[in-house]
C-alpha cells in the first residue's frame, strides 16, 4: 500500500462528503479567522498611536492651571526657560466658546474649544498639527495676529465642513476656516464631564495664540503650557523643577503638572486598545472553542462511519497505523482546507476594522493591521484543532476488537444512551413525538457537542450586544437623572466668573428677541468647577456644580440623603461613593479653587460633608448647594447661568442670540446629551454587525452540519419511515423538533454563559477603562429575541434544506445500507 | 390483489443498460403465500420494490387492488405504502432509539387508525415477545428483532406482507420461528409475499415465483412439493 492509494482514497472519503468537509472547514476557518484578524489589534493599533504621537510632537509634560487662572505669558516663559533639562515649553490659551458652523444644509450650533497656539515663528512645535492633503493648511508666521482658524477633524467630518466653511464665534466673531487638522490632544473627543465622545456636540478650534487673547480680552496672558524634555533628561525631574519654578513665580496660582498618561484622551486610547485586545481575544478564543465543538462533532462522526471500514482492515490485517491514516488524512485535509480560509477571512476582517478604527480616529499614522504572529498562531492552531479532532475518535475506533467494528449496524446498535430517561419522564403524543426526544437522549455526547457549540454562538452573541445594553441602559440612565426636571434647559456657560448682578449676567437673563419678548422663563446662576474628590489614599476628579437647591430649576435626584440648603454638604455619585469607600454622613476631601484675585485661582482642601448620593452614573459629577461658593471665594459670583426658553424662543434662536453676546463662552441644551449618545454608539454598532454576521454564519454552519450528518447517519431510519409511509413532511417535523430542542438546550446555555462572560467583560473594562461610570449590568429583551431567534428559529429550521436530500433518497438502496 | 403488467425494469449504469426485470406479467391473489425465488441479481428485490412503490419500472403497469400505482404521484405512493402494504427488511431497520414495544406502536402511531393503546401490546405478545417489549433494540437478539420488525409489519393492519430475506441475517431455528409467524399470517388471509434465494425455505409456500436475469423461469407450486415448515433443512 503506498501513499498514493491512501490519498485517492480519503479524496473519495472528501467527495462523498464535501459540504459537510466544506461546513467544518469553514466553522474551523471562522474560528481562526477571527483568532486571526482580532489576535494583532493591540500590536498595531498601540504601534500607530506611539508613531502619531510621535510624528505630532507630543509633549512631555503639561500644566494645567485651576479654572479662572490666567498668567503671564511672558513671565511664565522666562521661568520655564530657566530649568534645565526642559527642551521646549509652549504657553497656550485655552477657552470655552459657542461654534456656529451653520451650512446652507443645516443649522450648527455648538459648544466648541478654542486653542490659541503660538505661529509667530511656524508653529506649534510641541503638540504639532497634522493636517492632511486636501485639508487645506496649518498656520504660518503670517497668521500670528489674524482671525484664522484650523477645525478639529472629527467635528468637521461629522458634520462634513470644509475649509472656506462659515465658523462664527462667541462675540458674533468671524473666522477664516483654512485647514482641517488633527491634534493630539483631541485624537478623541471627551467633553468635560468625562464622559463619551463628542465630535457632534463639541467643536475643537486652533487659533493663533494672540488673536485669541485678543478676542477673549486676556492680552498676554495664557492658562496652559506644554512642555518637552530634552533627550536623555529625566522627565520626573523636569516636572519637579517645574513645579517648583511655577511655585515660586505664581504662588497664588493652583495648578498642575501633568504627563500625557494622566490625560483622558491618552489614557482612553491606550487602554482601549489594550482592553480591546482582551475581548477580542476572548472572542476569538470563544469562537475557537465553539468552532472546536463543531469540529469534535463532525470529524468524530465521520470517523465513526468509516468504523466498520476500519473493521473489516483490522481483519485482513492491515496495522492500526495504516488505518488510521485514511481517517487523518481527511482530518488533515479539512485542517489545511479551514486554515487557508481562516488566514483570508482573517486578513479581511483586520482589513475591515483597520478601516473601521481608521475612519472613527483620524491618528496621522496607522501602521499595517496585518500582524504576523497572531497569523502563525492562528494557522497552527487551526491545523491543529481538526487534526486533534479527528485523532481522539480514530484512537478510539482503532482500540475496539475487530469483531465489534464489523458488526453490522454498530452506530445504530450502540443503544439507547440515555433514552431511558424518559421512562421516568412520560412524554405525551405519539411515537413521532417522542422520537426526537430519544434521539437527544441516545447520543448524549453528540448532543452536548453540538449543544455546546451553538452555546458557544450564542454566547457570543449575548454578550456582545448585552455589552451594548448595559452601555446603552447606563446612558439611558444618566440622560434620565439630566432629564427628569428641566428637561429644556440650557447651560450658558460664561468665559469667566462673574458677579450674579453685574452688567453680562443680566444681560443674559434678561435677553429678549427681535419682538422685545423675554426668551428665558426661568433663569438660575450656578457655578461649575473643576476638583478632586478623596479619601484616604482614593482619589477621584470632579466636575462640580452648585446650585440653588432651595429654587432650582434642576437638582439631581438623590437614592440616599438629602438636600439641604441650610446644611453644607456635597452630594457624589454612587460609584464614587463606592470608589472612596464613603457613605451619607460621612466626610470626605475637596480639592477646589479658592479665588485670591480677579483670575487667580489657589487649589485648597476642604473637609466637607457628603449628604447625599445622586442617581447619575457617571462618577465625576457632584454637586453643592450654591451656599458652599463663599467657602470657594465665590459668594454670588457665577460662571454658568441655567436657563429655560419662554415665549416661543428654542435651543437654536438661543444659541444664535447668545452668540452676539459678550461673556458667553459656550450654550449647550441638556437634550444634546442624547446626540452625543449616539455618536459613542457607532463604533459600537459597527463592530457589532460584523460580529453578529460571523456569528450567525457559525451557527448556521454547526446546526446545518449536524443535521446533514444526521440525515446522513439515520437514512436507513428514514428510508424505512418512508417505506412504510411515513410523509416526508412527517420525518421533517421530527428533525426540526429534534433541532428545535437543540438549539434551545443551546440557546439557554448560550444565554447563561453569555450573562457570565458580560459580567467578566464588562468588570474588567470597568475595573480600567470605564471607570467613570456605574453601570448597569443587562440584557434587553431584544437581545434575549435574537439571540432566541438565531439559536432557536435558525437552528430548528435547518433540517429544511435536508428536504430536497431526502425526497431524493434511493429507498431500497439506503435500505439495504450496512453503513 | 397483486397484478403486474409487462413490468420492466432497466438501469442505466454509464455506457451500460442493465435489465433487472423483463416484462414481468403475474397475478397473486388475497391470502395467497408467495415465495419469489432466485439468485443474487435475479431481479427478486426489484420486483418487490416495485410492488411496494418505492421504485418506478421502466415500463408495464403495477396494479393492487385494483389501482395503478405505476401512475401515483409521490403523495399517494406513500398513502398506498401507509394503508396498503408492510415491510419486513433482512437487516430488521428497527429504530434503535425505541424499544420493541414503542417500534410496533410507531407502526399503530403511523397509521393512526384509533387503534387501541394496548393493540402494540398484543401483537408484540402474538410473536412471543411480550416479555421483552421494554428492551432497545440492542438488547435484544437478531431473531428477536426480526420478530419485533414482523411485529411492527402487522400492527399496521395492512392486507399485504412484504419480506425481503427476512431469515438472512438469522440461524436456521429463528429462521423457522420467523417462517411460521409469516405462514400464520397468510392462513389469517394476507396476501404474503418472501424473497429469497434459499430454495429450501420456498417449499413452505402456496406458490413459488422463480426469477432468473430478470424474467420469470417457473411459477407455480413448489417444484419438491409443498412442505410443514418442520421438515425444512437448510
């Protein structure tokens, strides 16, 4: 016997079979290629953010004054350029705006940034700005001093501006819109609260650094520095001298020094892809595992029917390695034919999600999303798993003696399994009803295999989208703790503080439209401030507002305490309270500005009580009654004013009004929330179609191979059914309620297995990357419809494309059939 | 009961037609006992799937009771085989994931007649098998399959008894066994119909068909004279 006979013959084995050898090459190949295409994301996705940041210059360190703090920017560049080590040090002016970027097409009216950069000699050159061919151009020497203005790229693209487009500003100011870029720091864009992102709420704009102090009537001042470090300096060092040199210059300032980790964006980014790395990889891996089970199944099934086969060579004396030879050379075959197609469907799908990644983050650099290792691993797990699949059966079926596996009718005389069951549980109907029950129950391993694979699918699937219903039901969450009062409010936000009775404030207040009508019904000054929140060695940051509880138009709605205008005292959000380990009645730290002067802000703790916990789930908001301000310095001074549209006016004629008016740094309607919701949902949405459409097709391929292995298996069953007369339709119903049970023994373990891997995948991510939120752990009863649907509907009505197979079937030949 | 018109059979196996059967004419009548005898490729098999509708002849006409099944559609080829006539294969085709008893129910189930629920019960009793109606079919013997397949083939009531070498894959004693269950049920008035190529077992029949290359050579009664199923040797 040479090899040559051996092959000729597992090729026949191959092409008696090919649909089901094609179905678990294709399961093993989903498997792989998922393992594949998502094994490399971290490697490549971590690479480019290193090259972009890299390529744009990043700085080394940042300070970040208290809020209200603005300095000398001459004097902060001569204390800065004193400390050794320090390569560059860039001072900035960042300022809170409202962005009407209105189009012929629509009305845009939002709440924006604007970064005043230094140009006057080419710049920025720390934290550069990246702009692309076709985007128009960055900022020359000549700009210095002209009202130009480079848009964030994600909130351009999102509502599809381009250079020459209309940008307006607060002050009713007119901007030349001459390129489109990215920067660094807005790589994502994370509005102040912390939250999610926000291209569609939030406009990012650069500016020459002394236009901007200009518009915003801080000649010479700045209230942010990015620093970098010479080559080989220490940047711990650095960063200390900096301090101490800030220290000394400004010692009634608040401010910190900071390092691109402690940034969102930088920390988001990094985490992400870290994180992302893990439930991809726990995806792969599940999809191996199931991908696994089907192969065990249906490699073992195959084996089983050559058993007789094998038989009859143990009886003529042919050696066991022989026989078992022909058996794994199918398996052989099916492992080099999945792989093949998992490194293709692998190098599709790191294609479709490097586009995808590409398209919602515009970094200046992305590297190749092919990464080899993870193909390798991939490809010899792959060549693996049908090879070991097909190995344990054939060591079986080379053990038995060879006058057992000649027996006739040896798969259909192994007995009842656990048929026996039902004995002590009586089935109603008739015989054809009870059927697919014992057929469960006669081949309990089989069963468990396939089970466990559509589990597997369905496990996917559960996790996947109650991933997003428990994002979706947090959000949902938050934006009713915001909504449930006021649900029309608008936040004006000033540029600075301003006393409650001065000239701009009232003339917000007291604003009325083009037919003198008052726009605002009720009208709230409020405060809102940046501050860490700490107990013990815990610390959180804070986004803090003080309202007036005791006549508000909004106060958020507590689960443990209460409110109190004539008790001090703040109230946190139950994650923080979680985090810090603190409870209603309890103390804790605030870190806060203390004002010292017109825009000289100190940071200061204060012991304070926490009298309440609030409903939102995000952790950084927290809130005082405007009766703690004069503990801040800030008695009846405001810089955020709450307002409610009277007389017809809306969030656009408001935005519009205020636009013109001085002080308003930027207007943002409550309900906005909901927009930026939707925004943070789309990649979401994206990865999930991919996801679920692999899903669906693994499911598919388990529950079609295994009935067709059924089919295949039980065609003298059926064939005498059919002799008898027996309707095919009759034999059909039982396959599908065979299936039927099936796939809800699948789909529940799927469900629970689901809920189990969503608790771990949404704990992990919590524990790092959403840290700021309490969220939600569920399932919505859409999730439980479809993963019903595909684990029940898909895999009981398979046995329907096994119709056209059995009507075709040669009765008195598949009588005659001895296996 | 049994009519067959020039009934022929061929086969197209690539460049080459096989005739398993070559205008075949006969008529068996009710409660004869029928053995068709012949070698291996004689056209025995054929000529009862023919009679059975699970095959369609080349040419000539298939007539039971009076109706042409040659000219049924699918539908009513199973009605026919459901209502008309039962199956006992050489290889038993029991389900292996019923036990005996719940095999001949099936059969009761199938034909949905309002049989009583303990009719699987008697039938199985009848063939001696009362004892065992709780056993899977691995658990019982080849010729205690056999009598579980009979059985299943009468609790269906049907007036005409197909066997396909049902003694093959059994020793001489359960052949016997099995031989004088399928007699009695010939004297009961079916119409039974054995193939087999042990000429032996064709003495205990009224009439002996023998088939060679597809064409009938002898019919009529059995050439060694009729014999009690006792004095068979084989």
């Amino acid at each position: 016997m040479n090899l040559g006979f051996w092959l000729r013959w597992s090729w026949r084995d191959l092409k008696a079979r090919w649909l089901q050898v094609v179905a678990i090459a294709l399961i093993i190949a989903l498997g792989t290629g998922v393992f594949a295409g998502l094994g490399g994301q971290e490697t490549w996705r971590v690479e480019s953010l290193d090259q972009s940041y890299e390529r744009l210059n990043h700085y080394d360190l940042q300070v970040d004054f208290a809020d209200g703090t603005y300095v000398d920017e001459d004097t902060l560049s001569a204390a800065l350029s004193a400390i050794e080590g320090l390569n560059d040090a860039e001072p900035r002016l960042v300022a809170a705006t409202l962005v009407d970027a209105s189009t012929d097409k629509e009305d845009i009216l939002v709440s924006g940034r604007v970064v005043g950069v230094d140009v006057t000699e080419g710049g920025p050159y720390v934290d550069e700005i990246h702009i692309e061919a076709g985007d128009g151009r960055s900022f020359t020497s000549e700009d210095a001093g002209q009202r130009v203005v480079v848009v964030e790229k994600k909130f351009a693209d999102y509502y599809d501006l381009q250079p020459g487009d209309s940008i307006r500003v607060s002050g009713d100011v007119s901007l030349d819109y001459v390129g489109t870029g990215t920067f660094a720091e807005y790589f994502q864009i994370i509005p102040e609260d912390g939250t999610f992102s926000g291209e569609a709420s939030l406009a990012i704009l650069f500016m020459p650094l002394d236009t901007l102090q200009d518009l915003t009537g801080h000649t010479g001042l700045v209230n942010d520095v990015v620093i970098t470090v010479q080559d080989g300096a220490s940047r711990a060092a650095v960063a200390t001298a900096v301090e101490e040199t800030l220290a000394a210059t400004f010692p009634e300032v608040g401010f910190e020094v900071t390092m691109p980790e402690d940034d969102p964006v930088h920390h988001i980014l990094y985490s992400d892809a870290r994180n992302d790395q893990d439930t991809w990889n726990l995806i792969g891996a599940l999809f191996l595992i199931g991908a696994s089970f089907g192969a065990f199944n249906l490699a073992g099934r195959m084996v089983e029917s050559q058993r007789r086969q094998i038989g009859i060579g143990m009886a003529l004396g042919v050696p066991r390695g022989w026989l078992a030879f022909r058996p794994l050379l199918v398996g052989a075959q099916i492992a080099i034919l999945g792989t093949i197609m998992g490194l293709v469907i692998g190098w599709g799908l790191s294609l479709l999600f490097a586009n995808l990644f590409k398209t919602l983050l515009p970094l200046p650099y992305w590297g190749t999303s092919l990464y080899l290792p993870g193909y390798i691993r991939a490809a010899l797990l792959g060549l693996a798993l049908p090879l070991v699949a097909t190995m344990i059966p054939v060591w079986r079926a080379v053990r038995v003696q060879p006058i057992d596996a000649i027996k006739s009718g040896h798969l259909v005389a192994k007995g009842g399994g656990l048929s026996w069951l039902l004995n002590y549980l009586p089935i109603p109907g008739r015989s054809f009803t009870q059927m697919p029950f014992r057929n469960i129950l006669r081949s309990p391993w089989r069963t468990l295999l396939t089970v466990l694979g559509i589990a597997m699918a369905i496990l996917l699937m559960t996790a996947f989208i109650g991933f997003m219903d428990s994002f979706i039901a947090t959000l949902d969450q938050g934006e009713e703790a915001y909504l449930y009062q006021g649900r029309d409010r608008l936040l004006v936000q000033l540029d600075t503080f301003y006393p409650q009775g001065s000239e701009r404030v009232t003339d917000i207040v007291q604003m009325t439209d083009q037919s003198g009508e008052r726009m605002f019904g009720e009208t709230e000054p409020a405060l809102v401030l940046g501050g860490k929140l700490s107990q013990g060695t815990e610390s959180i940051d804070t986004l803090l507002e003080l309202h007036d509880m005791q006549n508000p138009i909004w106060v958020p709605r507590l689960i443990d305490g209460e409110l109190r205008g004539d008790m001090p005292g703040i109230v946190i959000s139950e994650k923080a309270a979680e985090d810090l380990g603190v409870k209603v009645g309890d103390s804790i730290t605030l870190e806060h500005p203390l004002r010292e002067g017109e825009m000289a802000f100190r940071l200061v703790e204060t012991e304070i009580p926490l009298v309440g916990i609030h409903d939102n789930p995000i952790r950084g908001l927290s809130y005082m009654d405007m009766a703690g301000a004069a503990a801040m310095g800030l008695g009846d001074m405001t810089n955020m004013v709450v307002v409610t549209p009277d007389n017809g006016s809306d969030a656009t004629s408001i935005k519009r009004a205020l636009l013109v008016q001085p002080g308003v740094a930027s207007v943002q309607a409550i309900g906005e929330f909901a927009d930026a919701l939707e925004e943070a949902l789309e990649i979401f949405v994206a990865i999930l179609a991919i996801i679920q459409g692999i899903v669906l097709l693994m499911a598919f391929l388990i529950a079609f191979n295994s009935t067709s292995i059924n089919v295949d298996e039980r065609s003298r069953e059926f064939a005498t059914m059919f002799a008898f007369g027996l309707p095919l339709r009759t034999v059909t119903r039982m396959q599908v309620v065979e299936n039927l049970l099936i796939g809800i023994l699948g789909t529940a373990l799927g469900v629970v297995l689901g809920w189990l891997a969503l608790n771990y995948l949404l704990v992990q991510r919590v524990e790092d990357q959403l840290e700021d939120f309490k969220f939600i752990i569920t399932l919505s009863p859409d999730t439980l419809a479809i993963s019903v649907a595909l684990g029940v509907l898909v895999v009981a009505l398979t046995p329907l494309l096994s119709i056209r197979k059995m009507s075709r079937m040669d009765i008195p030949s598949t009588l005659r059939v001895m296996e | 009961m049994i009519e067959l018109k020039q009934l022929s059979k061929r086969y197209q196996m690539g460049s080459v037609t096989v005739t398993a059967l070559h205008e075949i004419s006969l008529e068996i009548g009710e409660g004869e006992f029928v053995v068709v005898l012949g070698p291996s490729g004689s056209g025995k098999s054929t000529l009862l799937n023919m009679i059975s509708a699970l095959d369609t002849p080349t040419a000539g006409q298939v007539i039971i009771r009076g109706h042409d099944i040659t000219r049924a559609n699918r539908q009513q080829k199973f009605s026919f085989r459901r209502d008309t006539i039962s199956f006992i294969f050489q290889t038993f085709n029991l389900f292996p994931s019923l036990t005996a008893l719940e095999n001949v129910q099936f059969a009761v189930d199938m034909k949905g007649n309002g049989a009583r629920p303990d009719s699987a019960m008697q039938v199985l009793q009848a063939v001696g098998l009362g004892e065992r109606a709780n056993h899977f079919p691995h658990e019982l013997s080849g010729g205690e399959q056999q009598r579980v397949a009979i059985a299943r083939a009468l609790a269906t009531g049907n007036p005409i008894l197909l066997a396909d070498e049902p003694t093959g894959e059994l020793d001489f004693q359960t052949g016997v066994q099995i031989l004088q269950l399928l007699e009695s049920q010939a004297h009961s008035g079916k119409t039974v119909l054995v193939v087999t190529h042990n000429r032996e077992i064709s003495r205990i029949a009224d009439r002996v068909i023998e088939l060679s290359s597809g064409q009938i050579v002898s019919d009529g009664a059995p050439q060694e004279g009729k014999a009690p199923i006792a004095e068979l040797h084989w």
